[in-house]
C-alpha cells in the first residue's frame, strides 16, 4: 500500500502540487479577507464609532482587494509552472516577444487602465465609501471601490457602475467629500405671468432657518426659475428630503395661485 501511494504521488507529483498551490491561494485569500475586516470592526468598536470613516473604509477595501489579486495572480502562476508542457508553450510564445506583448497590451489595455486608475483613486481619494457624487449626469452614493471598477447606489436603489478610468480622467461633483452633510436643492419654474416676488415672499416665510428662496434666472418666454434650499441632512437622505421639500413648494404656490394657467 505505501509503494502504492509512494508510485502514485511521484506520478502525480506536478499535478498535485499545482492543485495545492491553488488551495493554499484559496485559503490565503479568505484568511487575509476575515484579518482585514476583522481589524476594520476591532478600529470601528476602539473609536466607539457606528461605521468607519470613509477615508479609512475606502483604504482597507481596496488594499484588501489588491492583496487578494496580487495572492490569485501568484497562486496561479505557481499551478501553472508544475506543467512542462506549458512551459514549452510559453517559451515559444514569448520567442515573438513583440508580437506577444503587442497582442497582450492590447487586449488587456481597458483592464490595466481601469486597474491603475483605480490605484490613483485609492491614493487621491476624489471620492470615498458613502460619498454622495455626480458623474456625467448619475447621481449616487459610493457604495464600493473596486480595483477596475466604482459601484454607485443612485435614488432609486439601482447600481450605477463606472470603470475607473473613467473617473480618473472625468469631472466629479462630490457634495459630501468636506462634510457628511448634504443641503437639499430644488428648482421650481414660474409661469410668466407669475408674481415671482411673491413667490420668493410666500416661500422664504415657509423656509427652515437653514432654508433660502432666490430667483436663480428667467428664460426668453419670460418664465422664471427659482431655487430652494431645505435644511442640510445625510448624503444618502438628500434625494427624500428634495422630494418632500419639492411637494411643500408646491402646495403652498397652488395655494396662493401663482401655478395656474394666465387668463386669456
């Protein structure tokens, strides 16, 4: 029975030992994943704080994610490397060197792109986990930070996701980066014959103390459009507190008048 064992694992010495390679990455890639968001619970119960900072959640996300990677990648090109004959492959691939790296780059530019942009992100930090922004015109809160790609949770709980190279080289409005904070805005147009001042009056009256009424401008038809603020709330609340500050405008415009159709 031993020699049995013995013939069988010198047949099978390589492949063995490739599939042990990938478990050990398996395994390694679930301890380093528990470790990491263990430390992130251990920091957030030390601080007394219900969630961590989004600076120092956005951080233990992508190095553990990055840790992950780098720990696959390694555990792959150990299985890989038991087997001769993928050797002889890859080193009569690499013999047309500039073609297989030509070929390489080019099928994997958008990847590698997105995995650098997504470095950049990490270390600039323009947004972080729970950041309420604005990118070509989708509006969400951050709802994690991947090596290639950013998840968005827009208003209506639908995911926004954007590679990150993209992010790296567009503009983005982020209105919770300074503070957590956010104010609540909402336009409303005025028919032309409306008493605007009027309605700057009836609104500001209704306003919290946080709250303003101005007239932002007026179109050529002579229509004028005015913007409210509410008062400053969570990032993640601002789209209800809009909704509800938009229906108390309303109201109180119908009531006085000013939303209806001119005489004719």
């Amino acid at each position: 029975m031993s020699l049995l064992a013995e013939t069988f694992f010198q047949r099978y010495d390589n492949e063995l030992t490739a599939a042990l390679s990938l478990i050990v990455a398996f395994t390694l890639i679930l301890v380093v994943d528990r470790l990491i968001k263990r430390r992130g619970r251990q920091v957030r119960t030390a601080i007394g704080l219900d969630e961590l900072d989004p600076v120092v959640d956005t951080r233990l996300r992508f190095v553990r994610r990055l840790v992950e990677a780098a720990i696959a990648v390694i555990g792959v090109a150990v299985a890989l490397s038991q087997f001769a004959a993928l050797d002889r492959l890859a080193t009569s691939i690499l013999a047309s060197g500039a073609l297989a790296a030509a070929v390489i780059g080019f099928a994997a530019r958008q990847t590698l792109a997105n995995a650098v942009a997504g470095v950049l992100l990490f270390v600039s930090q323009p947004l972080r986990i729970g950041d309420l922004v604005t990118f070509e015109g989708q509006t969400g809160t951050v709802e994690d930070v991947r090596l290639t790609y950013t998840w968005l949770r827009a208003g209506d709980d639908t995911r926004v996701i954007v590679p990150n190279e993209r992010l790296a080289a567009g503009v983005i409005r982020n209105d919770s980066i300074i503070t957590p904070r956010v104010v609540a805005e909402i336009s409303i147009w005025l028919p032309a014959h409306a008493d605007a001042d009027r309605a700057v009056e009836l609104l500001t009256a209704q306003a919290s103390a946080e709250g303003t009424v101005s007239i932002a401008e007026m179109d050529p038809e002579g229509r004028v459009r005015l913007t409210v603020t509410g008062t400053a709330g969570a990032a993640h609340e601002r789209a209800a507190c809009e909704a509800d500050l938009r229906a108390d405008c309303l109201r109180t415009l119908r009531a006085a008048g000013l939303l209806t159709t001119a005489p004719a």
